[in-house]
C-alpha cells in the first residue's frame, strides 16, 4: 500500500468501525442495508441497460427542449443560450469562487451532451461553445469582483436579458415573427420561470414594505393583497388569468396567453415572497434604524443602504425555496393549454408507439427539474458563504 494511502484507510476503517459496525446490532443492520442498497442499484441498472426505451427521449428531444419552434431560427436560441450561460459564469466569478469539481463537472455534462445528443455537428459543437461562455464569464467575474458597483451591473445586465431574450424568441422589430404558439417544452418552462423569478421579487419587496409601511392606506392594501393570493391556490389564478382576464379587457385589446400565465406567476408568488423578506425585515433590530438616522439618512435611504441589504441577507434560504417551488410549479401551465416541458411529455406518451413508456419519459423530465432546481440550490449556499 503507498505510504500517502495508509492514514487515509486507518481513517476509513475507524470511522466505519465506529459508525457501521459498533455492536452486533448495527452491523447486521449495515450488512442488511448494503444488500438492499446493492440489489437496488443492480436492478436500476439492468432496467436502463436493458428494459428502458430511450428511443423515446431521443426520438423528440427537440420537441422536449424546443418544442415546435422552426428550425430555421434555432440561431436565435444559441443566441439567448450564450448570454444566459456568459451572465451565469459572470455571477459565478462574482458571487462564487472556483470550485474545481463544478468546473470538472461543467466540462464532463458539456462533452456528454454533445457526445449523446442526437443532434447534428454544428449543434455540437454550440455545446461545447455554451460551456466556453460560461467559463469566459467566471474569468470576467474574477476579474471584475474587485469592483463595488459589479454586483449591481450584473443584475441590470440580468433584467436587460430578459427582455433581450423575449425580443429574439418572438421576432418583429427586423426579425421573422415567431407564433406564440410554437414556444413549447423547456423553452416555456424557462420563460414563464424566469420572468416569475425577475418581475415577482421587485414586487414582494415592495409589498413586504408597504406592509411594514406607517401609511394606513398602503399597509392595508398589501395586507389583504397578500393574505388573499395566499388564500388561492395557484391554479386557481392561473384559470382566472386565462379565462376571466379577458372578460375585462376593452373590445378589441387581446393579451396572449402566456403573459396571462407570467402575471398569474408573478402575482402569486409576489405574495410568499413578500412574507419572506417581511421576516427579514423583523429579524433586524430596531437600533440599525435609529443608527441610519443618526448617521443623518432619510427613510428611504435607510431602507435602501441599511435595513434591506441585511434584511434579503437574512432572507436568502427562503427567497431561493420559493424560487424554486414557481420553477416547479410552472409544470401547472399545461392544465390551461400551454404545451410545457409537461404538456410535451404528455403530447409524446400519446404516440402510438410510445404508448406506456411513462418511466423513460417523466424520468428524463425529472433530471431537467432536478437540474435546473439543484443548481439554484448550490447557488444559494454559495451565495450565503460569500455573505457570511
């Protein structure tokens, strides 16, 4: 055994003897559940080696990822992608630091997609071009993190992307318009998530604000605003977007369904958000706001340079998990005739000779959510370590 091993198994050894095999007990439990755990991985194995049909995946991933979107405009797709994945790697070398396993990782998922995705050459090497961006991104953070006003231009450069990206999707303004209609799978689930995301937190802001607010007037108003959105459920806002919001528009004005779905999204999760940072709010102590006004500030300077930097601070593991339930929840826009990463696993288990293959199917739609929610996940914690 090489000399540099033999601490690190003297080490293995007395943790397991101390964790798995302390008494006769525990290691009959251990034995048992490493069989378990042994025939389950063998079993999930000979199942997707064997059993499962992946044809189905591969056979319409791009009506799972694109949808009925023409091929023609797939450039500006890439498009939106390379700027999604430049600002994220920014974020990352200004938020973040460099973890050598995520880099590894990026690279290993880049070079399996673009090995296993039944895609033609250019759309493999466009792979491999979204992780340069990305890696170009975090060098630019890293360079850029030294200076204090970074953060803030970041996140303009986040809420200009999103209508940037809004102008690419649907055309006009010089380009080939693009039917609303054709925005299916992850490219629906994408949009209406992450215009929930950036239009809701300014909102529940300030509705926890105006809830916390001296002026009769603008408390009451967020208050019933709130506690009557969280006494709805979700669906049931989003049928009344769909169905009922027409009803009060003027003759002739028409709002397409999915910025009916966005502002249901949007207007329901403004109310949780708001509760979030409102208990961010009461966890600063009364003394930071009497030291503001010593110090000669104003009450919406205050808010703005003291109370709520700490207050969002205090507030991040709850603002993310709300996040990442409206990313979830976005599934729910298929129950009101939206195609969604849902709506086309539905749409692909009613082909003739997908019938029944509901595992390969709402197993890969899994992995997306998994993937999407698991990165907003790693990004808060690394987030809170950056602030402390």
């Amino acid at each position: 055994m090489p000399h540099n091993l033999a601490p690190l198994v003297t080490t293995s050894s007395q943790w397991a003897k101390k964790n798995l095999f302390d008494s006769w007990f525990n290691s009959i439990l251990t034995l048992i559940s490493v069989w378990l755990l042994s025939q389950m991985v063998v079993g999930i194995w000979n199942w997707t080696t064997t059993i499962a049909q992946w044809s189905v995946v591969s056979s319409n991933l791009r009506l799972f990822l694109v949808g009925l979107y023409p091929e023609a405009e797939f450039w500006r797709l890439w498009i939106i992608l390379a700027i999604a994945g430049t600002l994220s790697g920014i974020s990352w070398g200004i938020w973040g630091r460099f973890s050598r396993f995520v880099a590894i990782a990026i690279g290993a998922l880049a070079t399996a997609l673009a090995i296993l995705l039944p895609v033609d050459g250019i759309s493999k090497f466009l792979v491999f071009g979204t992780a340069g961006a990305i890696a170009l991104g975090f060098a630019i953070g890293q360079k850029i993190k030294i200076f204090t006003t970074s953060s803030l231009i970041l996140a303009i450069a986040w809420v200009l992307s999103l209508p940037i990206s809004l102008w690419l999707l649907s055309g006009n303004a010089g380009l080939t318009p693009v039917d609303v209609n054709v925005w299916n799978g992850l490219v629906l689930t994408l949009l209406v998530a992450i215009s929930g995301i950036v239009f809701s937190f300014p909102l529940g802001i300030l509705l926890a604000l105006g809830r916390q607010s001296d002026l009769p007037v603008v408390k009451i108003f967020c208050i019933l605003y709130i506690e009557i959105v969280r006494g709805l459920p979700l669906i049931g806002i989003l049928f009344m977007a769909q169905v009922m919001l027409p009803l009060f528009l003027p003759a002739g004005l028409e709002i397409d369904r999915v910025l009916r779905a966005i502002a249901a999204f949007i207007l329901f999760s403004a109310a949780y958000l708001a509760e979030n940072v409102r208990g961010g709010l009461q966890s600063i102590p009364k003394g930071q706001a009497e030291a503001a006004r010593a110090l000669g500030l104003n009450v919406p300077q205050a808010i703005a340079l003291i109370i709520l930097p700490q207050a969002l601070k205090a507030s991040i593991p709850a603002i993310v998990g709300q996040f990442i339930g409206l990313f979830k929840d976005t599934s729910l826009v298929a129950i009101v005739g939206l195609v969604d990463l849902m709506g086309v696993a539905r749409t692909v288990l009613s082909q003739p000779e997908f019938i029944g293959r509901y595992s390969e199917v709402y197993l890969f739609v899994a992995a997306i959510y998994w993937l999407f929610c698991f990165s907003l996940s790693q990004f808060s914690q690394n987030l809170e370590k950056k602030l402390a």
